[in-house]
C-alpha cells in the first residue's frame, strides 16, 4: 500500500523531497509513477475524479480539484511545495492558469509542459523555470535513432548531445589519443562498454574494439555525422 502523507507539511527541495505533479493525464501519470519508483513524495492532482482514483493507490497522495483555483490549491498546500510540475497538455487555458498560480505562490521549480512553441514561450513569460515539449523531444529522438546507427540519443541545450553508438571502422584497434577523433570529427569519446561488462570512462590509452559501444559527446551535427559513419 502506498505511504500516507500530510501535502500541508514543509517540503524540502532535495533528492528525498516531494513534489506535486497536477494533471495526470499520460505524461503526469507516468511522471509521477517514475517519482514514487525513485523514493520521492508525490502530491497528484487531477480534475477527472476517474484519473484520480485509478492512481490513488500507487501515489502518496492523490486528490481532485481545479487547478486553476487558487483557494482549493492552498487548502491541498501546495503553496509550500518547492518542487511543482504542470503536466496539463490539451487544456491551454488551465496550464497557463496553474503555472501562473503556482508561479505566484514563490515555488523555487516549477516544471510545465508545453505542446506548442506558442505555449511554451507564454509559460516562459510567466516565470515558469523549465519548460518541457515531451512529445516533440520523444519524436525527435526517435527519429535519429530511426535514421541512422545510434543506440541512444540525448539532446542538451546549446547544440549539444550524447549518443550511444558503435565505433566505426577508422578508430578500431587504435588508443583513442592516436584516432584524433576529437580533432577529425568534432566529437569526444566520453565511456566505453566491453561486450558482458559495464560503462568504464574512456581515456586517451583506451583501444575502441569492433564489439564495443561507446558514448560520444559533441555538437549535434558531430555526433549525429559519427554515428552514421561505416
């Protein structure tokens, strides 16, 4: 069963904090699941009495009411959380009315997600401290590893990313410092996995083998023309 807590009570904003998570549609659900499974609280809070019940048993604490509403938000305290996250999608009116709220109440993060570019420069404008695009990100990751020969693919902000690949032919047998791979193709090779081991760090002595998988670094484009590489 799960852990009963009191969401009025003074949260704190590190690793074992809690977080509320209003909307639990798809993206909130799964969200706020991922949370309970790394041991934080989660406060769920939905309008539909059906979504809230579906998850009242795996939540720490799951209740329905209008987000929108300032008075209801503060009965449930969430005015003293320092971790919120807006998981409204469809309804472009409540999202931008609970970030503006949650914003006003001085939560230190507040995530949001956004479907559109116009909704999330309005969330931007508002205050909200991190904006997310989940379906369009998902898409797009998958589509580079629907294109070419990535295992994983991580886009960060500033043109720059992280990909789990093969090696290609040009660095096998050779220690990394003699493939000049930083400086023929723009990228650093940052772990290495032997086949039946794990993730080591990669160093300049490192010798890449054929059956190895290998994380690189660097510029999107880099990384992205690397991995397509034979």
């Amino acid at each position: 069963m799960a852990r009963k807590s009191n969401p009025k009570k003074r949260r704190t904003g590190g690793p074992q904090g809690s977080v509320v998570v209003i909307g639990l549609g798809r993206f909130g659900r799964a969200l706020a699941l991922e949370l309970i499974d790394e041991d934080t609280e989660v406060l769920g809070i939905d309008e539909n009495a059906e979504v809230v019940q579906s998850v009242s048993g795996s939540l720490t604490h799951a209740v329905r009411a209008d987000s929108t509403k300032e008075d209801a938000l503060r009965q449930l305290g969430v005015h003293e959380f320092d971790r919120a996250v807006v998981a409204i999608g469809t309804d472009l009116e409540a999202s931008i009315l609970t970030a503006s709220l949650l914003i006003s109440f001085g939560i230190e993060n507040v995530w949001a997600k956004a479907i559109s570019k116009a909704h999330g420069r309005i969330l931007t404008q508002l205050g909200v401290h991190h904006v997310v695009y989940p379906e369009h990100d998902m898409g797009q990751r998958v589509a580079h590893l629907v294109r070419g020969r990535m295992l994983d693919y991580i886009e960060f902000e500033d043109d720059f990313a992280m990909v789990k690949t093969n090696p290609p032919a040009d660095i096998i047998g050779l220690p990394l410092s003699n493939s000049a791979v930083r400086t023929r193709h723009g990228i650093t090779v940052v772990a290495i996995k032997r086949p039946g081991e794990g993730f080591t760090y990669a160093t300049p002595e490192t010798v890449v083998e054929a059956d190895d998988t290998i994380i690189i670094a660097g510029r999107t484009r880099a990384t992205e023309r690397f991995s397509e590489l034979q």
